[in-house]
C-alpha cells in the first residue's frame, strides 16, 4: 500500500458517524479495498434509463471499479454502437437488509449538471428478479443532483390500491445541503418499526413517520448520467463511495417478517404473496379479503385443486439469539397435512374451526439470517387458511409488549407529514413535496398548526399548477392577513381574512373547498366563507410544495427537476409547520 492509499484508509476510518444508538451491532460492511468487487455481495447495475425526455441514462458495469479504496461509478458521454449515449452504473446488494441503521461516505459528482448520485434502498418485482418479490417501498437516504446543492430524503410507498395511480408519497423532501471540504460527506438513515430518520454527519435531518411497515430490500449505490442537461464538457467525472455500513439492533415484541399479515397485496397479484417466494402446485394459493383473523387479508390455500406446496422466505442480517414465530391458522376437520418451520424448529398446523394461535418458542439465530417456511398437502375438498405470521424476539420480562397496530395503507386523511413534532423552515431553500393525488376532487380539506416567526409576504403551502383554473394554496401577508387561494398561478381567487396571525405565535388553521365554496376556520371558528368561485382544485397534474416554494424546483418522476422560479414580491416560509393534514373531502 502507497503513502496516498494509507492516508485516504485512514482518514476514511476517522470520518465514521457512529449510529444513533449504542445497541446497534456492525452487520455487514464494504469498504471497497482491493482492486475487484466483491461480486458475492454486490452485482452491477446495468441497462437503460429512460423517462420521457428529461431522464436519458445507460448503466454499464463497465463504468464501475474499485480505486484508493473507493468504489468509483464513472459518469461520461460515448458513443456505442454508433450511438451517443449518458452512461453511469451502479452496485446492487445481493442480500436484503431489514430494520436498522444505514450509512456510506460518499463523494458525489458536482462539477457539471447531468448526473444523479444517489444511497437509497428498494426491492424489487417479480418480473424483475424472481428471487426478489419484494418491491414494497423506496427509501432514498439522498438522491443528489450534480450542480444543485439541494439533496432529496424520501420515503416512497408501492403498495397502492388498485384503482390509485400512487400511494401519497409519506414523506419526500429537499434539503440545502454542505459537502466537506474535499467533496466528501457522510449519509446515513435509521429504519424502524416507527419509521425512517434521515441523517447527515450524524445530525438527524428529518423523520418520515410510517409505522410497521417490514421489509427486506435491497441497497443501491449509483450514479445515473442523462438527468436533464448534461454538461459533458465537464465529463468524465465520479462519484466515489469510500464504504457502506449496516447496523442492526433488537426490536422486541415487533415483527421483523415482511408481509406476515398478507396486507401488503391489497387485491393486487392475489396469487402471489409479496415478499414470500412459492414452490409446488400452481394457483393453489389466494390472497383473500374478508373474515382474516387480523385487518382485513388472509392467505388461503386450496382453490378447489390437489395440492403440494412451500411458502417460504430468508430474513438476513438479522441479530442472533433466540426468536418466536406465531401465526394463526385454521384447519377445518385437520385434513390439511401442514406445518411451519423455522431454522430447523417445525410446529405442526393442528385441526381448528376457527383461527386459532400456532406457537413455536426459542427459534434460535446463530448465523444472522432465518428461513421461514410453511409446507401443506391436502386435497381440493379442504383448504388452509394462515394469516398473521409473525417473527419476533419476544418482548423483556416485565416490559408490555407493543401495541398490535392495524395496518393501513391509505390514511384518512390521506397523507399527514409532521405528526410527532414541528419541521421548522428558515427561509433557506428547504421544502417538502405534496403527492399530486392529494388534496383534490370536488372537495379537500387542508388542517395544520403554522406557526410563522415574521410577518411577511410568504406562501407556507400550494399545489397549484402554472397554469388553468385548478389548484389551492395558503398565502401569509406582511400586515397579518391569510389567505385560502383557489385556482392556479395564473388564475385564481383569493379567500382573505384580514388580521389573521401574528409573529410567533401558533394558528390552527382549517380550509375547506367544496364546489365552488371556500372556508376558513382560524382556531376552531370559521372566520370567513365564499361562494361562487369559478376555480376548482380538480387538478392532479401539479406536485405541491410546503416550506420553500419558492425554491424553482419541481417533481418530475422520481427526480427533483428544475422549475421557473414564480415571480413576484415574497419570500420562502420562515417559521413551523405541525400535524399537517390533508382530506380529498370535507372533514371535520
């Protein structure tokens, strides 16, 4: 090893933010040594890019290697069989990483617009990946565009009902950021049965509250080239990953299993359990919904056919020690020959009429993975039903176990940011986006505590597009009045109630829009009604925003995209947002 290798190992050790918590324990680390990657542990992001014409990427193995310690995704433009193409690349884990706590150090490319770097975690479909029915959510610990020091903290959710375009996006944001002085900074997320909290240099940076949501996905480390402009008189360049690191702690009493309940299919693939791979008789299992023992899903097995069949799925990375799988079962006349298994512990499926609670106690973890699996033969006159299969290391002696929560999916309202506490705004460009599927329809209702700290001209909250008639936002005065706006940008019709706030101090604030009529209640007293008014909130093509909307940027699929910064007297929101609430109705 040459002076430059050892001095960038050993600053690379230095500059590590310890976990948030003392429990947690060093699962699984790659600190990209060597000349080779570790091809056992990752596999390369490869193939096109695409998304109209503001996303034109391929990624290649060829552009990712291991350099100084480094892993390096090299960005350029090139021609390949005659084409131009924007080509970049990726890692991929070959394991499935649970609840815990994530981090890398990384050197995202900066000189030129074009490339998008990124640390996040996300399964995948089975059409993808066989081995990986496991496409439940997206956590995207920062995605960075070159050139733009905004970085994007995300929790995305695919579980959508069918008949919904997309689950509201629980939690996605930009945030200023600052990279060390050589480039580098480090990144890293929590995910917990509570939800997702973001880091930077070890400092927390935001929550995105969702509860019980378990998964096993894989992470990604990437820099995809062709997002939007590309500089490339200023390419090649790199984005270098100095390490990743895993972290896992306990979690007694709650359910490390991914989709024990059967909620996550919600009528979709009825018969192929997210998360749980199957082998023997085909179509012998169904989603249902309707009489489960626990929400509103259940697994039967049967549909009127002969049947020899495994359900089955690996949990790894997981703690050792000892663990408790339950789950509830019914066997009318015990006719079905089935069983569960885990880590070579099996406990046979009794006969039972009605559900009915299978136990298997001190399943022991001795090499930080679990294999779950439940086999059943039967004939087509009787069938098997399961739901609620849980794995868990059993609650403390003398500790209350946590609640059993019911699963939801989609809220009532339909999405609420900042539950637990504020999320205060300076002014800086900070911002959150709103889902374009909330907060519109023939009626909505918007509920929040703002809490502004001046008085100014500012726009806390919108989702209006440019243009059209569609479209509501929340408009501050600097002489204390508020306004509800109806309309977009360009047309619009302002509810105003004058003397409405002042500098810190809080407002509950409620609006509502019910076809052509427009409410505000300040502090649980309706202070002011208007009728008649030609615009609507029927638009669903616009994103919205909260905090800085004046920031110039917009959502464009799944990337933060340059957007016409509004003109006019104002400034971004200073001041706190709590318990958002949003209702594509009228709520009380």
């Amino acid at each position: 090893m040459n002076i430059q290798i050892a001095l960038a190992s050993a600053l690379s050790a230095f500059a590590v933010a310890a976990p948030p918590s003392k429990d947690y324990e060093l699962m699984f680390e790659d600190n990209f040594d060597g000349v080779h990657l570790n091809e056992a542990a990752w596999h390369y992001r490869e193939g096109p890019r695409t998304s109209g014409t503001w996303i034109n990427g391929l990624n290649r193995k060829e552009n990712v290697f291991l350099k100084d310690g480094n892993l390096v995704i090299r960005c350029k433009v090139e021609t390949i069989n005659g084409k131009n193409e924007n080509t970049g690349g990726g890692v991929i884990s070959r394991a499935n990483f649970g609840y815990g706590y994530y981090e890398t150090r990384s050197k995202p490319f900066m000189a030129g617009k074009g490339v998008h770097s990124s640390f996040w975690q996300a399964g995948a479909n089975r059409d993808d990946k066989p081995d990986n029915n496991n496409n439940i959510f997206e956590i995207d610990s920062y995605e960075i565009d070159s050139g733009h020091f905004v970085a994007a903290n995300n929790l995305y959710v695919h579980l959508a009902p069918p008949g919904m375009s997309e689950l509201p996006w629980p939690y996605r944001n930009g945030l200023p950021f600052k990279l060390e002085s050589n480039g580098w900074w480090i990144d890293g997320y929590e995910y917990t049965p509570e939800g997702v909290t973001f880091y930077e240099h070890g400092k927390a940076v935001g929550q995105a509250e969702f509860k019980d949501l378990a998964a096993q996905q894989m992470v990604w480390l990437t820099a995809l080239n062709g997002v939007g402009k590309v500089d490339a008189v200023k390419q090649p360049g790199d984005t270098l990953f100095d390490y990743f690191r895993y972290y896992a702690k306990d979690f007694p009493g709650h359910n490390l299993l991914p989709n024990g309940n059967f909620e996550y299919n919600n009528d979709k693939n009825p018969d192929n359990p997210i998360s749980w791979r199957q082998e023997g008789t085909a179509g012998a299992f169904t989603v249902v919904k309707g009489g489960a023992a626990r929400d509103a899903y259940y697994l039967r097995i049967g549909n009127g056919k002969n049947y020899d069949v495994r359900l089955f799925q690996k949990l790894e990375y997981i703690r050792n020690g000892a663990y408790q799988l339950t789950a509830r079962v019914r066997n009318p006349g015990g006719k079905v020959k089935a069983s569960f298994q885990a880590n070579g512990r099996t406990a046979d499926i009794p006969a039972s009429e009605e559900w009915t609670l299978l136990r298997l106690d001190d399943v022991q973890v001795t090499r930080k993975t679990a294999d779950i699996e439940l086999k059943a033969v039967g004939d087509g006159a009787n069938e098997l039903s399961i739901d609620d299969i849980q794995f868990k290391k059993p609650a403390a002696p003398g500790k209350p176990a946590p609640p059993q929560r019911p699963f939801t999916l989609v809220l009532d309202p339909i999405w609420r940011i900042a539950m637990s506490k504020p999320i205060d705004f300076t002014g800086d460009a900070s911002f959150f986006f709103i889902s374009r599927n909330v907060g519109f329809g023939d009626a909505m209702t918007l509920k929040v505590d703002l809490t502004p700290k001046l008085r100014a001209n500012m726009c806390p909250i919108m989702r209006a597009p440019p243009k059209g008639k569609d479209g509501w936002a929340v408009v501050l005065g600097e002489k204390g009045e508020l306004a509800f706006r109806i309309g977009s940008k360009a047309d619009f019709t302002d509810v105003v109630v004058p003397n409405a706030y002042q500098a810190n101090q809080t407002l509950k604030l409620k609006c509502v829009y019910q076809s052509g009529s427009a409410s505000v209640f300040l502090n649980g007293k309706k202070v002011v009604e208007k009728n008649g008014i030609p615009q609507g909130v029927k638009d669903s093509t616009q994103a919205g925003t909260f905090g800085a909307t004046l920031s110039g940027f917009d959502a464009v699929g799944e990337v933060i995209g340059e957007a016409k910064t509004p003109k006019g007297k104002g400034r971004n929101y200073v001041g706190s947002v709590f318990d958002l609430q949003i209702y594509n109705r009228v709520a009380e």
